[in-house]
C-alpha cells in the first residue's frame, strides 16, 4: 500500500552506522537524501553523524530538508551524535527511539545495515501486519545487499509462515529513485 505524495511529510530511514564495504552503498545513502530534500519531505532517522546514517542526513540537510534524529541516551556519550541536524531527540531506549521515528514518519525506508536496520525493518513491518499502521515500507537493495532476506521471506511464504499478501507489505525498490516512485504512486 502506498499513499499520495502530498501526505507525505517525513520519511523515515533505516540503515547502517557503517559505509559498508561497497561504495555503492555509501552513494545510495547520499542519493536517498538529495531525493528526500527534492520531494520537500523531512527525513527522521537514528541521529548519528557517521556511516550510511550521517551520509543520508548531510545530503537531506544539503538539499534543506527538515532532518530530525532520535538518539537513545545509551549513545549520547558515543560521539557519533550529528549535531547540525534540525533537531536531535535524546530518548531513554530503543524501543522509545523506534516507536518515536515510527510516529513521527509517514513512510519508510531501508537502506543496507546491520542487526539495529534488520531490528528496525522487520519492527515496522510487523506493525504494518497487525495493522498497527498503513505506510509505505520500502528496502532498498543497493547492490542486492537484501537478497538473502528476500529469499528467506520467499521460503517463510512456502513453508506457511507467511501469508503471501503480508510479504507484499515489504515492497522492494532497486534505488533511492525507484523507492520515491514507489511512494508516490498508487
């Protein structure tokens, strides 16, 4: 399900606080943001100023989005804070950051990343299963970093794990490009 362009106000993104070992990866990241701040929409995220994450943010910022980062207090004292963002939420915990970047998006996006990204994704899908939420929820498979999950996904549908239109609630975009386009269209 996706909705209409003007509904949207913020994005939110999920990605590494690493590069990555592909510059691709990295260059994905800086794209997304130029296209966020080209679509006029805000763009929330993890708050940190390094990897994937801080990539997106200093191109949305670049482009003059609105870019708002939710920190959790166990972080704030690890340096990777951005703090030129719009606005930077300290909150006590993870799942007080997910659900606050969860709230204050209309979308959602995923670039490459660890276990928090994976963490993260499969939260807001979830949430979008049980109904919880309709926004979009869009993986970016930069470089088919996200193929094995998909695969996964395949086979939790064949085996009864997973209903086939649930696994549609995770549409799949090649780049940033594509993910806008996917959002914005019916």
């Amino acid at each position: 399900m996706t909705i209409k362009n003007n509904a949207v106000r913020r994005a939110a993104v999920y990605c590494g606080s690493a590069n990555g070992t592909d510059p691709a990866f990295l260059a994905e990241a800086r794209a997304l943001g130029t296209a966020l701040a080209r679509m006029g929409w805000g763009l929330v995220y993890g708050g940190a100023s390094v990897g994937l994450m801080g990539a997106v943010a200093d191109a949305a910022l670049a482009g003059g989005a609105e870019v708002i980062g939710v920190l959790p207090e166990v972080l704030s004292g690890s340096e990777i804070a951005h703090h030129g963002l719009t606005r930077l939420e300290m909150v006590p915990s993870m799942h007080a950051r997910k659900a606050r970047m969860a709230h204050l998006a209309d979308a959602f996006l995923v670039l490459p990343g660890g276990y928090g990204t994976l963490d993260e994704l499969m939260e807001i899908v979830t949430w979008k299963q049980l109904r919880m939420h309709a926004k979009p929820c869009v993986l970016i498979n930069t470089q088919n970093y996200w193929n094995g999950l998909l695969a996964f996904l395949d086979t939790a549908v064949d085996a009864g794990f997973l209903k086939a239109p649930n696994r549609a609630l995770l549409e799949v975009a090649h780049d940033a490009a594509d993910a806008v386009r996917k959002i914005v269209l019916d």
